[in-house]
C-alpha cells in the first residue's frame, strides 16, 4: 500500500481547488454506532491485507504485537505472528543497522532503518504511521475504504497527475492501486477480492485508532443499566418510606 498514509493526508498530485473528492458513500460497518461492535474476523483479515500489502512502507508504531491478542489471538499466535516481522536491533561493529525477529512487545515499526531510507524509497516523501489514519483522515472509515475501492479498472497513470480516483483530492493520487484480487490468502478462506481486501484493511486500521473500543462500550452499557437499576429501586424505596405520611 505505497504511501497511503503520506497521500490520504498530504496534497494529491495536481491538487485543484474545484475538484473536491467525491462524497464517500456511507458503508454499514459494524462499528459503528451506540451499541456497535468490531467483527474480529474481519478485523483478523484485515491485519493480514496490512502485513502483506501495507506494512512495505508504513508501520504501526503505536500497536505492539501483544494488543493483537485483542484481536482474537492466542499469545502462542501472536508469537508466531512477531517471529514473522524483523525489528531494528542496532547497529553492528562496521555501524550497519541490524535486524532480529521481533518479539510480542515490539511495536509494529517502519521496515526501514530511518526517514531518509524512507524518503529515497518512496519519491521523497516518508509514509507515515497509520496507527490513527483512521481519526484523523477525512471523511473517516467511508472515504478510506471509497478511495481505496476507486480506481478506475486497470488504472495507469497520468503523466503530471498520478492515479484517477474520484475519492482523491483533485481526483488524482500518486498512489497506485495498492489491493488486488488475491493479493492475500485468508486464513478462513474468505474470496479475497478487492472490495473484500479493502473492507477489512478498513475494519482492521479502525479498530487498531480505537482498540479499546468494544471494551468502554460493554463498561458503559453496563453501568447504564446498574444506574436504572439504582433508580428504579430508589423510587421503590422512596415510596414505601413515604407513604404512610401521604396517607
């Protein structure tokens, strides 16, 4: 997902002042609302759409491989899962950087020793974190999926331009289509097509801005109804204790 983040945020390639993005349909997310809650399934699929095709460029430098035990994981999974990543571990007698599969307490960093090997890799521009992309990105969870969903069909790009998309700010992106059907193999066999990639990336980069989430909604569901509890029985009281002076 080649700078995605630096692109959501940052001005598209021929920015224009009279071609706003597009309004993003509104999507039926589970998370959404009162009472909603995140699909860890979707969530678990979205992590593999961010290890195979994001985490090339951008890191999560604010989710350690043990929050994914959030997600549904075991602690033996989320193991495996960090045995499977390489973390910086300083640097050797000569001062090159060295590399050591990452343990459950390591965050999910940037596959590059630093800014500027970032910057020369990707065009001059560094991709950023994307552990809040999905608070801080307007238009939300709707216009990240729609951008990523809005390439036109074997897109190309346009000399000046970038990428047509009609979700991007002047209609045009220097990222290139990041998904593509069966750029990942879902573990429970989920068809890995592109609206299907970018739903769960989506689901999984929503749930990575609020983790706890689902948590705060339980506790507060939970209290609210401790407290109807606490007044219903309060009137009960207060009636009993008080009715011999109203008779």
């Amino acid at each position: 997902m080649v700078l995605l983040g630096a692109l959501l945020l940052g001005p598209d390639i021929a920015q224009s002042a009279h071609a706003q993005p597009v309004k993003a349909p509104v999507q039926d997310w589970s998370f959404k609302g009162a009472l909603g809650h995140f699909d860890l399934p979707s969530v678990q699929r979205g992590y593999a759409v961010f290890a195979g095709v994001c985490a090339s460029c951008h890191s999560l430098s604010e989710v350690r491989f043990s929050d994914l035990t959030d997600m549904g994981l075991t602690l033996e999974e989320v193991g495996a899962v960090a045995a499977t990543w390489q973390v910086a571990d300083g640097l050797d007698a000569e001062g090159r950087l060295k590399h050591r599969n990452a343990r459950p307490d390591d965050a999910l960093s940037s596959s590059y020793s630093g800014p500027e090997a970032a910057r020369a890799a990707n065009g001059g521009v560094v991709p950023p974190d994307l552990s809040r992309i999905v608070q801080v990105y307007p238009g939300g969870a709707d216009r990240l999926f729609a951008l990523l969903t809005g390439y036109k069909p074997n897109a190309v790009r346009v000399p000046g331009k970038g990428f047509a998309n009609s979700f991007a700010i002047g209609h045009y992106t220097a990222m290139p289509p990041p998904l593509r059907e069966g750029a990942v193999k879902y573990a429970d066999n989920t068809p890995a097509t592109v609206t299907q990639e970018a739903r769960d990336v989506t689901t999984f980069l929503a749930w990575v801005s609020a983790p706890h989430q689902d948590t705060r909604r339980r506790v507060g569901i939970g209290a609210g109804l401790y407290l109807c509890f606490l007044a219903v029985l309060f009137v009960i009281l207060n009636r009993r204790l008080w009715s011999h002076v109203r008779k």
